[in-house]
C-alpha cells in the first residue's frame, strides 16, 4: 500500500500601489520644466484611479477569504488555493486575472504522520 500526499497550494497575488516618483513620471529627474510638471498632474489622476481600483479589488478579496500583507509597493494577497481555482474566482468576482500577478506556491506539510 502506498502513501498518497495531498500537497496543498497556495495562491499569492500582487497588486501594485505606486512606485518612486521617477519610475512614474517619465523624464522627473532633471531639469523641471511646465510639460513636467503637466505630467505630475496627470500622474496624480492616474494614481486616484489605480487606487481606487486597488480598494475596490482588495474589498472583494478580503470577502472571498484571502488574507492580506501590505508591501513597501504593492499588497500581497493570499489564499490556499490552486492558482488556476484563483483565477476561476477572480473571474466570477468580474475581475480579470491577466490584470493581476498570480504566483502558485505548493505548501510544506510541517506535520509528522510517521505514526511513531
């Protein structure tokens, strides 16, 4: 008779927040003129969406039973769950997942079932 192991899975979702302002506004280290400064206006409406986006995605995870851990960029979402049931729920939540980084992590069974 042979030992079947289930391995259980566990999903990790990142959803980035903001980077540094140079990685956002093309052409920020130098000189400053006024399309620099039209730029960070525009960065500023861009962030107000992509964080309003953020809540809204985190809100529906958090209620779906995943956990969350929040990064110096991004929150990390996670849950024990194939990735592919992942984006089965991501997609019945009316999101998409090709929007998100999903990373699918196989998890150690710390318990001892030698039965000794």
């Amino acid at each position: 008779m042979t030992n079947v192991e289930s391995v259980e899975k566990e999903t990790r979702l990142s959803l980035f927040l903001f980077g540094k302002p140079a990685w956002e506004i093309e052409d920020l280290e130098g000189d400053v003129d006024f399309k620099t400064l039209e730029e960070i206006g525009a960065m500023g409406k861009e962030l107000h969406e992509r964080l309003q986006w953020v809540a809204k995605v985190a809100k529906e995870l958090l209620n779906h039973g995943w956990d969350a851990y929040g990064t110096l960029y991004d929150i990390e979402f996670y849950k024990t769950i194939s990735v592919e049931s992942a984006k089965k729920e991501l997609r019945e939540l009316g999101l998409d997942p090709e929007e998100m980084n999903l990373e699918e992590e196989e998890l150690e069974d710390d318990g001892d079932d030698s039965g000794a």
